[in-house]
C-alpha cells in the first residue's frame, strides 16, 4: 500500500463515511453462481470498512472475465490491454503515491500473456496490490486450458486432457521476489475479507491469490476447499513463520487445494522507496532544470 498516507487515520473521511451504495456501477454480467460475485461483493464491503476516500481507489485489471472489475465499482477505473495492466499500475504506484491501487486479474492475465511483467514487478517490489482471482480455466472465450489448469484438465485446445504441469502461483509469485503472498476462496467471504485486509496493511508488492469457480466451464473444480461439498478449508497454521521464505515454500507445495492465509510477510526497500531516493539524490542544478532543458543536457552529452 502507499507510504504516503496512513490508511488507519487520514484515509477516514468523518463527515462523508464511504458507503456500499456508493461503490455501486453496472449489475454484474457474470454467469449465474460464478465465484466473482462473491469477491466483488468482499471487495465492496473491504473498501467500506477501510473507508477510503472514494476518489483515491484505484481498481485495475487487464481482460477476462475477472478483469470485468472496473464495470462493477464506482472507483476511479482502468480496463486495459490483455497482460499488461501490472506496468500500467507500476507506473500509477510510481506518480500518484496518494492513491490506492487494487489490480484484479485473472490466472491468464496474470501467469500467461502477463507473466513476465508480474515476475518483474515482484522482483522490483513495487508498492502495489495484485488480487489475482484463479478459475483454472480461459472463461471468457469459453473453455481453453489455462496455465493454472490441472493436469488431464480436457478443453477446446487439449480435448484429450492437458499434459502440461500448471503454474504453482505461491511458488512463482514468492520465488519471483514479492514480499507478501496469501491465498483465500471465494466461497468463505469472511476469511477472504481478512486476507483483503493483511494484503492492504503490507508495504510492498502484495499479492492474494483467490480461487474462484467458472461454474459454466470448470465447474466443482474447488469442492476439495469447501466442507459443505465434501472437502476442506485448511488454514495456515499459527506456528507458520510468515517471514521465512522456506517456510513459504513448504506450504506452496502442499497438495492442491492447500492451504489458506498468509504464506509470506516480509518487508524490503520498495521500487517507490528506491526511486524516491534516486530523485533525492539529483544535483541541485539539475533539479532546477526545465522539461526542455534536461532534454537540450541529454543532448549535449551525446555531441
């Protein structure tokens, strides 16, 4: 989250308390009993018990039908290009230290056509939010295998059953360098909700992994995390030690569903952090330069 404003205290607006209602956009489109109802509805309420100023919210996302996001939330909103609205973010996070930006993406967006930039991301430790809502399924184009598909999962492009080991987000995300990581389901919102809440407390890259069911394409694919279908919700552990990435990676290699809570929690020099001190550090002279006049500097050291 931003370093910039203490969410606890000067994000509350005392005379205008932010309200459910005011979060209120277009009806969702989603299918009947998919699990995003139940993440855009933890989200609304996560955004009314924080109550942040409205006009600082931020809700990002790239294409999918997760990525449908921005449709449903009366915040500020970006629907942008397929895979690459972590730079965008990236560079909001960058210039509007004052805002509170919430990616929401899919596990294509996120470890397919997006893979590079989150790894990235990650590695750089931006000060950033990534709620990544995985189905194990392309939903929107109607049923194609997807990286976080299980293996004999049969789609329009693998009718005989992938073949391919799916991504392991914990492990990924983690190994690739950010410094927060949990994972919650759609299906228990009160449980999802705290960890909406840990991920928006940390300082750094931050990023929850949701399962949320496709019920039109892969449908009981998460009745192993539920009780009420025959399986079950298994939390992390009091014992875990959240700042050990070994630790982490145990749980990440737990059969799936796994476990749910917070997997890592470690603080690091944040991008936002880095890049404050590089501008911190600029001469004097320089910083009192125009626009033009920094451009005609560039210029002469290249003659």
């Amino acid at each position: 989250m931003n370093t910039s404003t203490d969410i606890s205290t000067e994000a509350a607006v005392p005379n205008e308390p932010l309200k459910r209602d005011d979060l209120k956009a277009d009806n969702p489109t989603w299918c009947p009993g998919c699990g995003d109802f139940g993440v855009l509805a933890m989200y609304q309420k996560f955004l009314v018990d924080k109550n942040f100023p409205q006009e600082k919210i931020a809700t990002l996302s790239g294409i999918g039908c997760s990525s449908r996001f921005p449709y449903f939330i009366n915040t500020h909103s970006v629907h942008f290009i397929h895979g690459r609205i972590i730079p965008f973010a990236t560079g909001l996070s960058l210039t509007r230290p004052d805002l509170f930006p919430f990616v929401i993406i899919g596990d294509g967006d996120a470890f397919s056509i997006g893979g590079n930039h989150l790894n990235h991301a990650a590695r750089k430790n931006v000060n950033l939010n990534v709620i990544i809502l995985n189905n194990q399924v392309y939903g929107l184009t109607k049923k194609q295998t997807s990286p976080t598909s299980p293996i004999g999962f049969r789609s329009k492009t693998d009718p005989w059953g992938s073949r391919l080991t799916p991504v392991n987000p914990a492990r990924q995300i983690i190994g690739a360098g950010a410094t927060f990581f949990a994972r919650a389901s759609a299906a228990n919102p009160k449980h999802l909700l705290q960890m909406l809440e840990r991920m928006s407390a940390h300082e750094g890259f931050s990023v929850l992994e949701v399962l949320s069911e496709c019920v039109q394409f892969h449908k009981g694919a998460f009745n192993g995390a539920s009780g009420s279908k025959g399986g079950e919700f298994s939390e992390v552990g009091d014992d875990h030690n959240v700042e050990s990435e070994a630790a982490a990676f145990v749980l990440a290699e737990r059969d799936f569903p796994g476990v749910f809570g917070v997997f890592y929690d470690v603080r690091r020099d944040t991008l936002n952090e880095m890049e404050n001190t590089n501008i911190n550090e600029v001469p004097a002279s320089d910083k009192n330069l125009t626009t033009v006049g920094k451009l005609k500097e560039s210029f002469n050291r290249l003659a």
